[in-house]
C-alpha cells in the first residue's frame, strides 16, 4: 500500500485506510494535491476556480471526525466539481463570459450529498461553454489540455474533470453527460467514466443545458472508486421532478461479481467502421473478457445511424429553452450602456455567449418555431424512441453491450474546431445512450500511439452495478486504467 503522502495516484481505499491509520492527515493530504495544482495546472488548465481556503477547514473537520473514530467511506477525500454545479459562496460559471460574475446562494444536491459524505471540495473545474462541446475548446476561460499530450484536446463537455483526475489534482471528480460529455473525455484522459441511468441523480442545482438528457456522472481512476463515489449521489430529491423515486443504492455490491456467464453484445453498427488500431484494441479487451468467461454475442441496433441528427435537432430545442432565462437582466452578464431593453437583451446574449452556445441557441429555436417543430424535433423524438426500442430488443439477449467510446484517441486542439460535423461525430458512440436513457461507462483498455483508448460499457436501466462490477473484473486482470502521464512543470522539468 502506498503510504507517501505525495504519491498523486491512490485509489480511495488506500486513501482511506492512511487517512484511518494516521499516515498523513486529511489537512496534509488536500495541501499535497493543491500544491500539485499549482505546479501543473498552468499547462492543463484543468479548474476555473480553486477553493483553497474553504479546502483546508474543510480538511481540518474531516480531520476531527476521523479523530473521533466517525469516518465513512468518504470522509476526507479530495474531490472537485465540474463548474456546472451550483456550490454555495463560490464562482459557478458554466464555463461562460455569461456567469463569469456569478456566486452561486446555495448547492446542487450533488455538492451537498457529497459534502455530506466528507467529501473535500478543492475548486471548480474547466468546461466547454454550458456543457455544449466534444473537446473542451468552448469555454470563456481557454482550452484544457490532454495531460497525456498538452497538444490534444481532453474531450468534452467534462475535459477538466477527466484532466484533472488523470494528472493526480484529484483521485475524483464530477461531471455532466448529455451525449457523452462524461464517457468521451473519459476514455481520452485514460480514467474511469460512468453516466448512470437518467434520473438516478439529482439534477438540482445543474445548470441545464438539455433537460431531458444531462445527468450527472463521476470519473475515478477505477471503477471501484467510481462505484463509492457515485452510491453516496444516489437517491430521490424531491427538489428535483425528473429524479426517480428509488433510494440510494449501493453500487459496489456487484463487484467482486465475476465475469463468468455474463452475456456481452457486440452491436455491429459500432464496431464496422473502425480503423485498424482501435478494431485490435477492442478486439483486445473484449478477448480479454471472453477469457474472464463472458460470452459475447453480436447483436444490431439498426436506428444507431439516425442519433446523431436526432441528438442535434433534439438537444438545441432544449438548449435554446434553458438559456433563454440569461437575459442580461435578472443575473449574469449585462452589457454597458444599453439604449433600450431591446439592445440590452441583443447585446449582453451576443456579447457572452460563444459561438457553438449561439449556435446551439438559433438550431434550436429555429426546430420549435411555427411549421418546424412537427418536422424536426417531433420527427427527432420519434426517432429517440425507435433507438430506445433497439436497446429494449438487444438486452432481451444480452445483459451489457460493450463497444468503443470514441472513433479514436483525442485529437489535437484546433483539429475539429472548425468542422462541426467531424467534432458532433466524436460522440457517435455515445449518443444512442443518452437518447435512451441508460447507463453507460468507459474504461481504458489500450493505447494508441501513447494515447489511451476506452471502451464504452452500456447496461439495463438502473443497471450500474452490474457496469461497474464487470469494468472492476476487467480491470482486476489488466493495468491499462494504472497508467499514468508524465506531466511537465512550468519549467519544461518531467514530473511523474
């Protein structure tokens, strides 16, 4: 067990039991992660804001529970939130010019379960704009970068959060998943990734960007510690009307469960147009559950193709809804000097929105005017049911699908920026999930060219358990999710 307070890498458990023993406090702990901040995140970008001081008394009361014989499973362990949800006394942007004057007056029931739990908030972490993005290159405070190569992107809309848990700030972290935004940047960063079921979180206090579609997630460097983080955010919020009624689950039960006679699907319609490298890499992992005993099965869902258009007409209609309330005058970004309120509202959105929200906003409204709406986002969400149907029929014979995250590994900043098609198709993989409502994961299985690969995990709804317990099965019998980037100081210096 690594007992080295300045080892950046520990899973919770080991973390855990030093915390326990005494082998370094909580307080000596969080100062250890936010001094590794401050060496390495001016070349990641990876947080918006740092609570420093609210870290460390908060590491001082975890420190006298634990004293007093109190702790849970989380207490005191460092975590950082993506800057999409509310956190009472401090800046929550959305990762845009919009909110950029914004303190939020209370926190998301995310925050506050997890805070509850013993949880250490160490800051905010970098987004694309309202979570509207594939490679984190839309945020009002600049790109964040792949710790793996600072020359390619992390993946999006959660690039910081997944950055941040792969360079050591941090052995966990939230983010949102409206068409990947969790899974994508997961599988790019190398770490752990789970969307669970719509629903099985709160949304309170998450800024919308798409309501029927954002939910929140987690990333950890295994499923194990994902497994811990995401059971204490489980449970019915009556705050929150699109929360299912069910309790906190517990969502390690399944993990020592082993891989032997599980029925993995092999859908064709993600596997045909791979290239060569991650065709073997798949080939890889999947090899390497059919050894642990799972059965695959090939399997079709037919109405895949139809996603990412469906998505696009279906997730601005809401977008344009959500955003429409920053107006410039109730809170957030106002223009200086309006002449009228017409210039006030044409103005204070022009001037803080980005060009992919701005988009989003117009695709959106133009799909819910007058004579549009039956023949786009009516006929979209027809579409979203037939997917649903498709996934119905697969787990009829199947109890996991397993297939890639991404087309490939993160490409470099600036690759895609300006072909939106090229970039809306790095979520191809991920989509049908979220138009479907169920739970999915990606894990590391496999490099490319020194870049990680992931390879997505999808379940029956309110099925995570059984995800994460056979992500943890893989991972007990391969290293890829151990992997680790060699960062660079300010200084040009490596630093593991």
């Amino acid at each position: 067990m690594t007992s080295d307070v300045n080892s950046p890498y520990q899973d919770l458990s080991v973390i855990r039991e030093n915390l326990d023993r005494g082998t370094y406090s909580c307080r000596e702990l969080t100062e250890t992660l936010l001094s590794r901040i401050d060496l390495h995140d001016s070349n990641i970008n990876a947080f918006i804001t740092l609570s420093r001081d609210e870290a460390l008394a908060g590491a001082d009361a975890q420190d006298a529970l634990i004293a007093r014989g109190e702790a849970g499973p989380l207490t005191g362990i460092p975590i950082a939130h993506k800057d999409i949800f509310c956190t009472e006394g401090v800046k929550t942007s959305a990762g845009s010019r919009m909110l950029d004057n914004f303190t939020a007056p209370y926190s998301a029931t995310v925050v506050e379960r997890l805070e509850a739990a013993g949880c250490v908030t160490l800051g905010k972490t970098n987004l694309d704009e309202f979570a509207m993005g594939s490679s984190n290159e839309n945020s009002f405070y600049g790109p964040v970068k792949n710790p793996w190569a600072t020359s390619h992107v992390p993946g999006g809309s959660s690039g910081g959060s997944a950055a941040a848990v792969a360079a050591g700030f941090c052995p966990v972290s939230t983010g949102t998943d409206t068409g990947g935004s969790i899974r994508q940047p997961a599988s790019m960063c190398g770490v752990t990734g789970i969307k669970p079921t719509y629903g099985r979180v709160s949304r309170w206090g998450m800024i919308a960007f798409a309501s029927s579609l954002d939910q929140a997630g987690v990333f950890a460097r295994s499923a194990r510690d994902a497994a811990v983080l995401l059971s204490a955010m489980t449970g019915a919020d009556p705050r929150d009307s699109t929360c299912i009624n069910e309790p906190a689950a517990d969502l390690t039960r399944e993990l020592n469960t082993p891989l032997s006679g599980l029925r993995v699907g092999i859908p064709e319609q993600y596997m045909s147009d791979l290239d060569s490298q991650m065709s073997d890499r798949m080939a890889d992992a999947l090899r390497e559950m059919e050894q642990a005993g799972a059965t695959l099965i090939d399997i079709s869902l037919p109405h895949t193709r139809y996603a990412v258009p469906a998505y696009y007409v279906i997730a601005p209609a809401e977008c344009s809804t959500n955003l429409s309330r920053y107006d410039g005058v109730r809170f957030g970004y106002r223009c200086e000097d309006p002449a009228d309120i017409e210039d006030l509202y044409k103005r204070s959105r022009s001037e803080a929105f980005g060009d992919e929200v701005k988009q989003r906003i117009l695709v959106g409204t133009f799909t819910l005017s007058a004579g549009y709406y039956d023949a786009y986002y009516h006929k979209a969400q027809q579409i979203r049911r037939l997917i649903h149907q498709d996934f119905d029929a697969a787990f009829n014979s199947v109890d996991v699908i397993a297939a890639p995250t991404c087309p490939g590994t993160a490409f470099q900043l600036g690759e895609k920026i300006s072909d939106n098609i090229a970039m809306y198709l790095q979520d191809i993989y991920t989509i049908p999930v979220n138009l479907a409502g169920l739970p999915g994961l990606s894990m590391p299985v496999g490099q490319i060219d020194d870049l990680p690969v992931g390879m997505q995990l999808i379940g029956r709804y309110l099925d995570e358990a059984r995800l994460l317990g056979a992500a943890h099965q893989f991972q007990q019998r391969t290293d890829w999710h151990l992997a680790q980037p060699t960062l660079k100081h300010t200084t040009g210096a490596s630093d593991v």
